[in-house]
C-alpha cells in the first residue's frame, strides 16, 4: 500500500527542536520504532560501457586521514547517442557493493550524493524527507551544503538559525540544540550556512576528522528512523565525512549523457571510500531525476536500466515547473501541489524507498 498524503494545514512558525513555542519542551516523536530490515543484496555490474568517454589523467588528490581519494578532471563530451555511450569504456574499476544494513540501530543514515552538480540532489533530500515523514516516519535532514538550501525549501527562516551544521561537526556535544522544526511534525533539520566553508580549515590537522560528522549524529539517531545527508557536489572533507557517517548512498542522476560522467565518478569514490574507511557503505539506489521525454533521455534511462538492474529506484522524476516553485514557497511538492507530476513521482519513489530500506510506515498523513 502507498503513502496516502493529504495537504497539510501546520503552523508556519519554524523553531529549533527543543524549544517548541507554546508546547512542552523536549523533542516531539512518534510513539512507533519502526524496524529496519537487512535489504536485500544487489550485484552491481561494471558501469565501464557507460561511461560516454575515456577519463583523462589522473586529478587532484584529496587526502583525509591517512586515505588519499583522486578528484577526476573534468573529461571533454565526445558522445551524443545512447550507443555511443554505451560503447565507451572508463579506465577506473566501478563494480559496487550492495546495499548493506543498517549499523546504527535504529535509524538508517543515507547520503544523498553525487560529485556533479545541478542533479537535482537538494530537491530529492527535501521531497523525500519530506513525503517519508508525512507518513509518519521520524526524518532528520543534515545539511551539509553551504548553500543551505534545505532549510530554504522546507520553509525554515535561516537568519532565526542560531546553530548549525558547522555547530553539529565542531561541537558534537551540542548535536541535540542543532534540530529545528518543520511543519511536519516528525520532520527535523539541521541547517547548513555559509559558515560550513570555514569548517574544513578548522579540522584540517585533526586526527580523526573524516569521523566528525557521526560523531555529531551518534547521540540523534535514536530518536529517528531515517537520516539523510545533503553533501556538498565537490570531494572535500565534508563530504567524506558524509560517506564515513552512512550506511548508504543514495545517488541522484539526471538522464542525459553529462551525468554519467558525474556517475563515474561519484561511484568509484564509494569505492575508495568503503575500501579505506567504511567497509559497511552500500550504493541504497541510483535515482533518475530531470527526467524529459526526449528520445536521448529514454536512451540514457534504459541503458542505466540495463547495466544497473534494480538499482535504479522507479519512477523516475520527471521535470516539472511544480518542483522549482515548491522550494521558492518553503514547502515540499507534496503540500504545494501533490497531484502534480513531480508531488506524484516523489511519492512513488518514497514508497519505493521505504519498502528497499525496511522501513515501517506510521500513521497515514
């Protein structure tokens, strides 16, 4: 059975979790604990004929504790066909591992990641967050990108924000005093801001610090089901922190040929990463995003199909007009306009997630 979610009337005020106006102090939560269960195991096959061209030297090299990962140069476009695409090769190993479960107890943590930007990676977090917590699941979202898009989106007022992302990474002490509110009950934020950029700097010689981030996350995750990551689309310390923290990643795709590249990439970073620092991460799904009805999009779409199986989560989103203007208004597509292309295909993906991840749902909304 799907999520049935009706539009919800919530007050518009925003406070940080903790300190509800006018309501007893302490974190609301749902009375459920869901059980997470162990996922089934997927075996990925090489992404080497999906690659649209050869990658170049090798790039700049980012080094996190004693790891070293390799940040690829940008390569040239050279195909335009879904053949051409599928018959170039990529010189880097890409076979992945499958999803694994959960290590957190509860709450599974999931980084919604992909080292391209402009894949709709921020609107995915929102909408899904979202739609999952409006079934009556206890989301957290951590924002790990300076832009602070998340708070934006689902209506959070930034210049009230007086802890954030920055404050969660270098203070984990201070993890509970991080989260605020949303008009959905059992949906909670924790901001990111411009100040995340001098984040890197500060941890730079700290032993350790590629495990800020769940160190942050360890003393929440009781209190939540599910937790899911914004990354930044550059592979800094931040977002290494991310894969380090995660069960999972979730990886946003749009189906045209450039993404692919970012897909390469981004997915022999997980490689290296679970490799070198955390042997548990999976690949949760590859989710296809912007998606048009263009012959080259449905070319792209089913070449993924083909190569990654069930992998890929369906449906697809589609592009839609509803999307942009949801985030402009602070609300998710499922409140501003849910019978929309995009309000519906998020919540399909939602159910799809929710039933891959082992998630119970809650109350209907």
């Amino acid at each position: 059975m799907g999520f049935v979610l009706q539009r919800g009337r919530g007050c518009h005020q925003r406070s940080r979790v903790g300190h509800l106006p006018h309501r007893a102090s302490g974190v609301t939560m749902v009375d459920a604990e869901p059980p997470l269960g162990a996922g089934r195991g997927r075996h990925l096959q090489s992404l080497r004929d999906l690659h649209e061209a050869t990658m170049g030297e090798r790039g700049r090299q980012v080094t996190v504790g004693e790891a070293e990962f390799e940040e690829h140069p940008q390569a040239a476009p050279v195909a335009t066909t879904a053949n051409e695409i599928g018959s170039a090769k990529i010189r880097a190993p890409l076979d992945l591992p499958p999803m694994q479960p959960s290590t957190h107890g509860l709450a599974r943590v999931v980084a919604v990641t992909n080292q391209k930007g402009g894949v709709g990676k921020t609107t995915t977090v929102i909408n899904l967050a979202a739609s999952l917590a409006a079934s009556g699941l206890r989301v957290l979202v951590v924002d790990l990108d300076a832009q602070g898009n998340c708070a934006t989106g689902l209506g959070i007022d930034k210049a009230r924000v007086e802890l954030t992302t920055r404050d969660l990474l270098l203070n984990p002490e201070r993890a509970p005093e991080c989260r605020y509110a949303t008009r959905i009950p059992t949906l909670h934020v924790v901001v990111g801001d411009r100040r995340l950029v001098s984040v890197e700097d500060a941890i730079l010689s700290d032993l350790g610090r590629e495990s800020r981030l769940s160190e942050g996350l360890a003393p929440l995750l009781p209190h939540y089901d599910l937790v899911l990551i914004d990354t930044p689309p550059n592979l800094g310390v931040l977002a290494i922190n991310a894969l380090c923290a995660a069960d999972g990643v979730l990886v946003p795709v749009q189906t045209e040929y450039f993404a692919l590249e970012g897909l390469a990439m981004l997915l022999s970073t997980v490689e290296q990463v679970r490799r070198r620092l955390n042997p548990s991460l999976g690949v949760d799904g590859v989710l296809l995003t912007m998606h048009a009805p263009t012959l080259l999009n449905q070319q792209v779409a089913n070449l993924l199909r083909e190569h990654l199986g069930d992998v890929v989560v369906e449906p697809p989103i589609r592009r839609n007009i509803r999307l942009a203007e949801a985030t402009s208004r602070g609300e998710p597509i499922h409140i501003h306009a849910p019978k929309s292309n995009g309000g519906q295909d998020h919540l399909a993906v939602a159910n799809a997630l929710s039933s891959r991840w082992g998630l119970s749902r809650g109350p209907q909304a």
